[in-house]
C-alpha cells in the first residue's frame, strides 16, 4: 500500500533511430535479436507483430551489441505472442523531461469490457469478454510557459508526435504510460486559484509497470 505522493513525472521529447528486431523469444522476459548500443536501465518503445506489446514502452533489463532483454515483457502465451512474429523496431528514448507543478494525475479508461449474448435454448444470455477500453491519462500542471516540459508537451503535442508519460514512485516503482498527447496551453482562470494546464495522454497500449 502507497500514496501517489512525491511522484515525478517525465516527458518524452526525442526518440534515436529506430533499431530492426531480427528475433525475438517467447520467455518470462523476451529477448530480442538485433544489432544495437543499448544499455541497461534504458527504455525503448516497441514496434512489432505482438499487438499486446505494439506500442508500449519497456526498459531494458540487458543489452549487449547483439541482443536485449525487454524487462518484465512475459511472452509464454503464444496465443497472445505468436511464435516468430514478434519481429519489428524499438526506438530508445534518448530525452526525458521532467515535468514539475503537478496539481493532478487522472486516469480513466483501462477497464473490461463484456458483450451480451443472447442464447436460443435459454432465457439467461451470457457475457462474454471483450477486450478494454481506451485509456486516457490527463495531468494537470500549475501554467508556467517558462519551465522546460511546456515546450516539451507543445512540441509533442503540435507535431502529433507518439510519446511517452513517465512516473516514477518514491518506492523506485515506474509507470510507463505510452501514446499521443493533446496539450492545452489556455490555462484555467478561476478566482482565487492557480492557473494550471491540461495535457491528455491517449494511451496506444496498456500501462507497463515496474
């Protein structure tokens, strides 16, 4: 059990080259083939074949020149991870921007949803599992056009550009939130209280944890 307290967010603001995935494994942690400079503890956004990893953000656990080891990526189940098509590029992030003034973090979207199916030889239909929901994340920062992460966040958000929303818990935990965002520069005018910015962080994936 924890409190959100004195968690520190950062942007991504610039990705290297994208890096081709000659191979990749189905294991407790999947490691890929491919020529690279990574480094441990480094993060990288991964473009493939496995829908349920496309698009998400994972830091790297190993890397040598020729291999890496994308931490915590749990790639037994073939059904969700098809043998030999996982094949695809990651792009190292190579700037993170901390974005400081913080009044909220909200997230919405994530949750199951069901599809009702209504049986012939029965009067009780049955739910049937169907995917999630999109998940959006909104963080609300005190309006400060001089700080860094505000050019950050119009940056990424005028060029429509994929990004990535980092938390980092004062326990060490990481929450990778990876997807587009819609920056807000009209900050909120109301009496008496600080004029803060909205930026909406529409997920492509789910969150990867750490």
């Amino acid at each position: 059990m924890q409190l959100p307290n004195n968690i520190a967010f950062a942007i991504a603001s610039a990705f290297a080259a994208a890096v081709s995935i000659t191979a990749i494994t189905n294991a407790n942690e999947a490691v890929a083939s491919a020529t690279n400079t990574f480094a441990a503890g480094e993060y990288v956004e991964y473009t493939g074949g496995w829908s349920a990893a496309n698009g998400r953000v994972f830091r790297l656990k190993a890397a040598s020149g020729t291999t890496f080891t994308l931490e915590g990526l749990d790639t037994t189940d073939t059904s969700l991870f098809p043998a030999g098509q996982g094949t695809g590029t990651v792009r190292k992030i190579t700037t993170w921007v901390p974005v400081t003034g913080v009044v909220g973090a909200e997230v919405s979207g994530g949750d199951g949803k069901t599809v009702e199916v209504p049986l012939l030889d029965s009067n009780m239909p049955v739910m049937l599992p169907d995917g999630f929901s999109a998940t959006t994340v909104t963080l609300t920062t005190a309006d400060d056009k001089s700080l860094p992460h505000h050019a950050a966040l119009k940056a990424v958000s005028d060029g429509v550009k994929l990004t990535c929303l980092r938390g980092t818990l004062p326990n060490g935990g990481v929450l990778l939130y990876a997807g587009y965002c819609s920056f807000n520069e009209s900050p909120s005018l109301a009496k008496g209280s600080v004029m803060a910015v909205k930026s909406i962080f529409s997920l492509q994936n789910k969150v990867v944890r750490y």
